[in-house]
C-alpha cells in the first residue's frame, strides 16, 4: 500500500481508466469468439433494420438548402422573389468570326436561328417561349429588321454598317437598340465597320416545379427543349463559329465530369482489395485472407448502409457531398481492420495455442482500446462539425458520425467475428479459397510463404533505424522543414472560388465563359432591387433617392441601371405633358387613378413592353412588388464579391419607406457569396473547435497527459502541413476544401493516436518502447494509410474538381499523417514519453514479467497483480538508471 499512497492519483486514474476498458474489450473477445456465428446474425439485422431507412432518404441538390445559412435574410429574399416573379430561363448563343458583319456571316447566323426556333418537343417554339409583349423574348441584332428572313438574306455589307451605325432602331418594338451589347471585338465604337461576334439571348418559360426524389426544382419541357438547343451550338456549321451556354449546362457538365470519374474510383476500390489481401495473407493453401479482406470491405459497406438508413431516419438530408461518405468510412475502417488483424499477430506463440476466444479476447485486450481512442475521437469532430451552419455540412458531419459509431460497432462485432472463423479454418487445415477441402496431414507450408516482410521490415531495419541519435536529429529537421513550408503556406492560403473549376477542361461550357468574358467584358453579374409594398404613385422622391444613392455605389456599374420607374417617368414627359391628369409642377400623374391608367398605358406601349416581368399587382391591379435590375462590376475575387454584396444590400435597407414597404437587394449569384461570406469563419472555428474537443477525447482514452499532448502535437503539426501545402499546390478556400480539410482531422488522428496507445502498452527503456511501439503496431497504422491512399490514388487524373481535390487533401493529409505518426511521434516518445500503463507490466495470466518485454532482459519488475499498486515513479527512477547504465531493480 505504501507505493499505492506515493503514486501521483493522475496515474492511479490512467491506470484505473486503461484496467477497465483493456477488461471490458477482453471480455467483448471472449464473447464474439465463442459466439462468432450470432455477432454475424446480429450485424446483418442491424444493417437490415437501419437499411429501411433508404426508403425515407431526402434528396437535396438545391444550393440555397445546402451552403446558405438558414437563418439569412437572403434565404427570405429568394423566397420572396421566388413566390413573386417568374424569370425565364436564358439560352445564349455567341457567333464569332474574323468578321461578323457580313452577308455570309448573316446568313449562317439567321439559318441557325431558324434551327432553335424549329425545335420540336411536341410544344412549338412560340409556345413555350417567354413572352415580352406579344413577342417572343429574343435578343438579337436581328431585331434591326424584324426577324425578316428576305431581307436579312439579301442584305449587302453596307446595308448592314448602314442600318448599324446610322438607324439602329428595332422594327420589333420602335426602341433604338444598343448595337454595342450585342456586338463585341468591334473595330470603332464611333462607326463600326467590323466586329468578331455577336450575342443572342434566348428567353424560355420557366414552369419548374420541385421534384421531391431528385431534390430540385425540374421543367421536363425546357430541359429537354435544351439537350436539342445544345445539340444545336456544339455541331459544327459553316461561316461562323458557335458558342452557346443554356440554363442547364452548368449542371449537366459538371455531372458529366464526376460520372465520368467514377470507374477510376472503382478501379482504385480494386486496387484496395487486391493490396488488403496482399498484405494480410500467407501465400499458401491454408493462410491466405481473401476472404478477410472481402469481410473488412463488407464491413465498410454496412456501416454506410446504417449511417444513410439512420440519418435518413432522423429526417437529415442526403446532399452531392455525401457520395463521399464511402470513401471516408473506408479509410478508416480499413486502418481499424489491420489494427485488429496486427493484434492478434501479436499474439505469442503460445497464446496462439489457446483456444480461439481466448485469442480472440486478448487481441481486443489492446485492439480494442486503440480504435476506441479513433473511433471516439472521429465521432467528436464530425460532432462539432455538425453544429455548423452550413445545413449539407451538417448533415454530412451526422451521416459520419453515425457511419463512425457503427464502424466502430461493425469493425468490433462483425470483423472480428470473422476473423475468428476464418482462425478455426487454419487451425482445422482447411484450403483457403474452399473450406469444403481440407489439406493432408503431410502438407506443409513453406517457410517464405508464412514470412511477413513488411514486419521484418519495421522489426529488423526501421525501427532500429529510427531511434539512433543521427537518425532523430535528421527526422527533427525535416519535421521543422515540413512545419516552416506549412506556416508559409498557411499565412498565404486564400478564400477564392472559381466556379469553371467544376466543369471538365475540354467542356463547351469553358469555351463559351472564356468567349463570353473575352468580348462582352464591361458588367458584371446582375441584381435586383426590390421594392415591397411600396406606394410607389406617392413615394417618388424616396425612390428616386434610393436610385441616384444606389449608383453611387462602389460595386455597380452606374450604366447598367434599368428602371421601368425611370423609364415610365421619361414615358410621361415624352407621351403626357399638357394632358388632363398632368400635373407640371411634379412632372407626375395628379392621381392614383391617373398613374395606373398611364401605367397600363406605358406596359402595353413596345417602349415599356420589355418591363412587364418587374412589376407585380395584386387582384385589385394595385402594384405589390416591382424591382430595378442593374450589373455589377466584375468582382475580382470571393473577397470582393461579399463586399459588394454587402455595401449595396446595406445601402438600400437604410432606406426608410412610410407605413410597411421596404427595399432590399437580391440576385440568386449572392446565395454563393452568402456561403463565400461564411466559410471560412466556419472552417476556422470547426477546425478550432475539433481540434480542442479532440486534445480532450484523446486525454480521457489514452489517460495520460504527457502522451496525449505528443499525439496532439503530431496532429496539429499534420493539420498545418496539410493547410501550407494544399496552398502551394494551388488550392484555395471553398466549400469542397473546406469539407476535406474537416474530413482530414479525422484521418490524421488515427496514426498518431495507435502509436501513442502503443508506446504506453510496452515496458522496457523509452528507446525500447519507441522501438516496440513502431514494430508493434506500425505496419498495421502503415497499411491503413497505404491503403486509404490507394482508394483514391486513380482519383490523379480525374477531370472533376471535386475528385481531383478530394485526391489532393487525402493524399496530403495521409503522407504528412503517417509522417508525424511513425517517424516524428516515436521520435518524441523516444525522448519524452512517459511510463506505461501499469497493466503493461502484467503477463495475461498475472505473473511477473520483465521490464523491457524479453524473457532474457536484465531488469525484472517486482508488481503484484494487482495494478492498482503500480508505482510509476519507481519504474521511471528504474528505467532512467537503466538507460545511464545503472541497472537496478525497482
């Protein structure tokens, strides 16, 4: 009792703590080794019964539900316009040649034309285009001459410069058209004679309505009207070279790119299969583990059939981020697998000699304790990561967490299982591939065959490598090459986002935004201003206000204003002055009644025609809603896009209007800045707060301060190498970092946390530990990093970005992982670690052993069997007069 009371109560806690979970996993190994076929049953109902939970799945593919916060107002503000206003969808065209103003470059252009307004879906164009008037919404140089086919064909090149320069007045609506946003690369803006390409805009009824299995709004209509109108631009035509952009092609090319993608992801699961079985196998009859391999690939698979079931369940959607889920749950499934299957080749030849549960008991005695620190610790920050308020990165980070758990569970329960099946097979001398064929009593296998070269190779050359002094010195100044590299990397590491980095680089799509930006460069993306119950007869000065305020501001183009207000005010003077009804000293309609009637006046009439989609009235025909459109600048960056954004949402909410109405800004493109606007305080403060929540999961599981800050270290010390070096390998903050880089906490953990949990289940000199520590369970924590790498090593010449990033974080985060796990940590263990637990001091059944793991060593520990009574202080006292050369007994 008298070492009992000396003992500091941080060690009688770590011992009571690693006692009880190391007795708890002993007797969960008895009972699945002796109960093997019921842990199987009970696993597949499990999966079975959450597996119901696909029939509740909620798909969500809709931006606004997945990256924008749920509390922002420009979630409100979309709803708003969204129950208010039906924009149509724009299909564009640009036509480019050396010259684009010739008769032969009239003509192709016009033939195509003709082609887009003679698909056929069953609707007619003219039926299913958006209206402006009584016309279709077309933008078109052709306007000039009315869509008239005779003349368009017969004019001559001066004609064309002619009716360009000196009379550009529409035959459509009467208006003069602004030649110049139509025509881009012209020679002179003041007389133009040539120009490299012309633009023409589509307008397409949008009668979406969301679709509830595909998570999105859908209009059969016009998304089949434009696979034809794409078919159209992307063929090959005469004169002239085409472009084109439609409503859907941003999708459907991105989809392109991650489908495409996927057969090399499926290649790469091969390539996993195929090293796992490698790796764990004997390559003869008996003791290849084939089917070993296909168990740890089907335990993955339940666990992902849970997690989906179960968080489908809980109601939380299933969003295009979960299709990483797989890959995630494989990585660190498979780490746990070799962990186990490491364990249990730990065993000593004469606990191989005990019956199988008693094997398998003992293997989860330490196995156990090791995936409990990963598993738990995994949970935990895919926890904090579900308190963001991003909603598909919360409810990716609860798919994970249940995926973890039951990982976790399956790993224990099912794997394990197995794996002490597939023991009886070897011990009964059954043939591998066939259990029905049994081997001769005279087979047996050869000496090579049953030799693990991976593990001589950590025991005989790596280990005893890495603890001399030249090789730590050396591994300290890589260490701190790698942390100075990641600092840099990490200081410079920018938000930015660009959103051609989903689309495949050889895509029609990339050519038509590089076109697009090349010859039609002088606005920005469009926004609104909305007014909301809004007397707008009597509330003239304060719009006006807002109007001339507004394009003051520093992120609009003060040109690109179009309000039908102002148009209808100009109307006015021109069609009403010295009418009854005008009043001249307002310049304005005397009455309410009169400044509807002119306003009917005004939409019917070609010049306000082109405005009827910005007003709203409600069934008394009173304006409820109206809104003024202009671009912005051309935004240089996410940084400069959020600000924008913010001054002019700001500026026009400052404005005060009587009784209720209000004016607010919006554009769909600012649903990406909102997400842009928050990401990377979210990804700072999930980082931070995982990374806090883990140093505590770690402290509790591995029960020991000193080993859990070098873990930590390890860990924070891969985190900063992985931000510095995905910067100066060309990545940047956005929403798909900003996942994986939380992704990878979770991957990083497991190769420290095995070594640290190793180090302290060996006795011996800190030098020695170190040593058996890597021998121990290295090759395990090795083959789970290989093998996770493996899984997306195809993923290197993916076309996706998504892919390809995917491929960059992990590679990264795997690398700089088994760095700092088998290289770096044992190195600071070697100098720095603490004593082990007291039950490392203990032989299974309870006698003495000596201090340093060998039966021939030289330093004997004098412990009762009882742990409890384990004097740290004494061993430590012992070990360093050992390590001096002064070898005593304690």
């Amino acid at each position: 009792m008298e070492a009992d009371k000396g003992e500091p109560c941080c060690n009688r806690v770590s011992n009571a703590i690693i006692s009880t979970f190391e007795s708890l996993f002993k007797r969960i190994g008895s009972f699945v080794g002796q109960h093997s076929w019921i842990c199987i049953f009970v696993s597949v109902v499990v999966t079975i019964g959450f597996g119901i939970g696909f029939t509740m799945i909620k798909i969500e593919n809709r931006r606004e539900k997945l990256w924008v916060p749920a509390e922002s107002d420009n979630q409100d503000y979309l709803r708003y316009v969204s129950e208010n206003y039906k924009d149509p969808f724009l299909e564009t065209i640009i036509f480019e040649n050396e010259n684009i103003l010739t008769p032969e470059s009239f003509k192709a252009m016009f033939r195509i034309d003709e082609l887009v307004k003679a698909i056929d879906i069953g609707k007619s164009w003219e039926s299913i285009c958006f209206r402006s008037g009584e016309s279709c919404f077309v933008n078109s140089i052709f306007e000039l001459w009315g869509f008239n086919k005779t003349v368009i064909e017969s004019l001559s090149q001066e004609e064309i410069l002619q009716k360009i320069n000196e009379d550009p007045i529409s035959a459509m609506t009467g208006n003069e058209v602004d030649v110049l946003s139509y025509l881009g690369g012209v020679d002179d803006e003041t007389y133009i004679t040539s120009a490299s390409t012309a633009l023409v805009i589509y307008g397409l009824q949008d009668n979406s309505e969301f679709d509830e299995s595909a998570g999105e709004y859908v209009d059969p209509d016009a998304e089949e009207w434009e696979l034809e109108f794409i078919d159209i631009f992307t063929a090959d035509h005469e004169n002239v070279t085409v472009y084109g952009f439609s409503e859907t092609s941003f999708s459907l090319e991105s989809s392109k790119a991650i489908v495409g993608d996927t057969y090399w992801l499926a290649a790469g699961y091969g390539l996993l299969f195929v090293y796992i079985t490698f790796m764990l196998s004997k390559f003869n009859r008996i003791e290849h583990k084939v089917y070993i391999a296909l168990s740890g690939i089907i335990t993955v698979g339940f666990a992902v059939c849970v997690s989906i079931g179960f968080g489908s369940i809980l109601g939380f959607i299933y969003t295009p981020v979960h299709s990483v889920l797989p890959f995630l749950l494989l990585g660190i499934g498979v780490d746990d697998m070799f962990v186990i299957v490491q364990s249990w080749d730990n065993l000593s030849e004469d606990e191989k000699n005990e019956p199988v549960s008693v094997q398998c008991a003992l293997a989860l005695q330490h196995a156990g304790v090791s995936i409990t620190v990963t598993s738990v610790t995994d949970f935990c920050a895919f926890v904090i990561g579900a308190t963001t308020i991003l909603p598909a990165l919360r409810s990716f980070c609860i798919f994970c967490g249940i995926g973890i758990i039951f990982l976790y569970f399956f790993s224990v329960v099912f794997f394990t299982a197995t794996l002490c099946l597939d023991i009886r097979r070897v011990k009964d001398r059954r043939n591998a591939c066939c259990c029905c064929f049994r081997a001769s009593d005279d087979y047996e296998p050869s000496q090579c065959s049953r030799e693990n070269r991976l593990q001589r190779f950590f025991e005989d050359i790596y280990a005893p490598v890495l603890i001399t002094t030249s090789a730590k010195v050396v591994v300290l100044l890589i260490t701190a090459t790698f942390l100075g590299f990641g600092i840099w990397g990490l200081l410079e590491l920018k938000q930015y986002f660009d959103f051609r980095w989903f689309l495949p680089p050889d895509s029609y799509t990339i050519d038509f935004i590089d076109v697009s930006e090349k010859y039609y460069p002088r606005s920005g993306l469009p926004s609104s201003i909305y007014l909301n119950e809004i007397d707008v007869f009597n509330e003239r000065s304060t719009i006006d206000a807002l109007y001339e305020d507004a394009k003051q501001d520093p992120y609009v183009d003060p040109v690109s204003f179009e309000s039908w207000y102002n148009r209808f005010g100009e109307w006015i003077q021109a069609n009403k002055q010295n009418t009854h009804g005008y009043n001249n000293a307002t310049m304005w309609p005397d009455t309410r009644d009169t400044f509807y009637t002119w306003l009917f006046q005004f939409l019917n009439d070609p010049t306000g025609g082109i405005h009827t989609p910005d007003i709203i009235f409600d069934e008394t025909m009173n304006i409820t809603s109206s809104r003024i459109n202009f671009n912005h600048v051309v935004f240089q960056g996410s940084t400069e896009e959020v600000k924008g954004m913010d001054s002019m949402q700001e500026r026009v909410s400052s404005v005060q209007f009587e009784e209720d109405g209000n004016a607010f800004v919006f554009s769909p493109f600012y649903l990406d800045y909102e997400s842009n606007k928050v990401i990377q305080d979210e990804l700072l403060r999930n980082m931070g707060l995982a990374c806090a929540c883990v140093f505590v999961i770690i402290l509790l599981l591995l029960a020991n301060l000193l080993t859990c800050c070098l873990v930590f270290m390890s860990v924070f010390f891969t985190l900063i190498d992985l931000a510095g070096f995905a910067h100066h390998w060309g990545l940047t903050i956005d929403t798909v970092v900003t996942i994986n880089l939380i992704l990878s906490i979770g991957i990083a953990i497991d190769y420290a946390a095995h070594i640290g949990h190793s180090f302290m289940t060996v006795t011996g000199t800190k030098n020695e530990r170190a040593q058996k520590a890597i021998t121990c369970i290295g090759p395990a924590v090795f083959n789970g990093g290989l093998s996770t790498l493996l899984a997306f090593i195809m993923l290197s010449i993916s076309q996706s970005y998504i892919f390809k990033t995917f491929f960059k974080v992990f590679l990264l985060v795997v690398l700089f992982g088994l760095f700092h796990g088998l290289v770096l940590l044992p190195v600071l263990l070697s100098w720095f670690g603490p004593a082990p637990y007291a039950s490392a001091l203990i032989s299974p059944t309870g006698t003495d052993i000596n201090v340093n793991g060998h039966a021939n060593g030289n330093v004997e520990s004098q412990i009762s069997s009882d742990t409890k009574h384990f004097d740290n202080s004494a061993y430590n006292s012992a070990i360093d007069e050992k390590e001096n050369g002064e070898v005593e007994k304690i």
